[in-house]
C-alpha cells in the first residue's frame, strides 16, 4: 500500500551558538535606542541639583532618583560650587535655586550659559515679581519651576527641557507674558546694572556695611565702594533707605526674617 507524505516544513537545525550571533546582528542592524514616550533616549538624564539648603535638595532627589529615567549626578549648596561641579561632571540638566551664597544662580547660569551652553539650566525658586521672572528668562535658563510644583511637574519639567524645548510653571507663564505685553515700566530698572552691582545692591539693602560686602563678595572694601557709587548713579537713588525699598520693589530681596 502506498502512503502519501504530506509535504511539511521540517525545522533546520541551529548550530550552537548561533542565537547569540542572531541576536547580536539584529542589534547591529538597529543602531539607535528605544525611546520613551516623551521621546528621550533611555539613557538617564544627568540632573545636578544646586540649592543652599541641605532638606531642599534632599527631598528633591528623594523625588527624583524614584524616577528610573533620572540620574542624580551631583548636588552643590552654593553658586560657586555649582559652578565648579558642572564642568567637572557636565550634567544634563542643573535644577538651580536662585538665593545663594558665595554666587547667586543668577550668576551661574549666565557664566554657564558662555562656558558650557550645552548644560541646561531649569530654575526652582519662589521668585513670582515680574522683574525677578524676567531677569532669570533672559539669564538663558530654558524653564522655570516654582518650589509649590508638584513632584509631578517637576519630572515633567526635567522631561521636557532635556528634549529640547522650554517648560515654565503656569504662574510663571502668565507674569512673563504680562510682563512682556506691557513692555519696561517707568522709573529705575535692575537690569541697567551689572551683575556684581545687583549684588552690591542685594547685600545693601540686606543691611551690611561695605566691609561686611567686602567679605561677602571676596573683594576689596573700595571696590565695594565703587559698585556703590555707580549704582546710586545707575538708579538715580542716593540713599541706602530708598536702595532698600527698590529692591524689595523689584523682588531682589524679601521682607521675611531669617533666623
């Protein structure tokens, strides 16, 4: 009796070894990485957190390094070590307080800005005085978080600049698209000053004598005195009460005490 064989495929025997060689030509042949769904490669972004108190940055990274896509590299407490830090381990994204010691962030992100344009600044302040908000725009910070954020929005905020694109706090938005609807206000401006004399000025109306500004600002007492004198020119204000209450005016200083 004759018998039909149906004709079937019969499965080609794999030589040992060969899986890992399948494996490792596919993954030559797709050279670029999966991407998540804001787009961003898996590699964890790189954030330097910069803020003067040791419990902010805490619970910063806290939040953060919970995210699998988020990498903190490094933390500094104050704006000269913020500086130092960021070419040393150049981050990807620096989340960088505004009220620091030694050098401001102001400060920072312009030097960073010239040095290392490559490193993206995101500001967390609670900073909302128009003048404030457009002095650290045009710094060339690429966002701006308020310290109220949610854990949520921030993430979002560290997200979205490293893509490519700014990110600004809803009130933050809303002062600067105000701000630059009405264009400049009368009278003095404190962007008609150095960034040294707005620190000479913030330590003025702080209280301090030219000495104690000497020490703060690791400079000498007459330079001091020079700042002072140009910028009572610059401002057309030549008293120490009526520095004070412009730059409380202008949101370079709070009127909270300190303890």
């Amino acid at each position: 009796m004759n018998t039909t064989v149906l004709p079937h495929k019969t499965p080609r025997p794999v030589p040992a070894g060969s899986g890992n060689k399948m494996m490792s030509l596919k993954a030559g042949q797709q050279p670029l990485p999966a991407l998540s769904l804001t787009g961003s490669m898996k590699t964890p972004i790189r954030v330097m957190l910069v803020d003067d108190h040791p419990i902010v940055r805490k619970g910063i990274g806290s939040c953060l390094s919970r995210r699998p896509n988020l990498e903190i590299v490094a933390e500094a407490g104050d704006g000269q070590e913020a500086l130092r830090k960021a070419k040393e381990l150049a981050p990807d994204i620096i989340l960088m307080d505004m009220d620091m010691p030694q050098m401001d962030g102001l400060a920072v992100t312009q030097a960073l800005r010239r040095e290392m344009p490559r490193v993206k600044v995101l500001v967390l302040s609670m900073h909302r005085h128009s003048d404030a908000v457009l002095r650290i725009l045009q710094s060339g910070a690429v966002g701006y978080v308020l310290k109220d954020a949610t854990p949520e929005e921030l993430v979002l905020a560290v997200e979205t600049v490293h893509a490519g694109q700014t990110f600004y706090s809803p009130d933050i938005a809303r002062i600067a698209l105000n701000q630059f609807v009405r264009g400049p206000g009368e009278g003095p401006n404190p962007m008609n000053i150095t960034n040294r004399e707005r620190e000479v000025l913030i330590c003025i109306a702080e209280g301090l004598s030219n000495k104690e500004i000497a020490i703060r600002l690791n400079v000498g007492v007459r330079t001091v005195e020079t700042h002072r004198e140009r910028i009572m020119r610059k401002l057309n204000i030549h008293t120490v009460a009526g520095l004070t209450k412009f730059a409380i005016a202008k949101g370079l200083i709070s009127l909270r005490m300190d303890s």
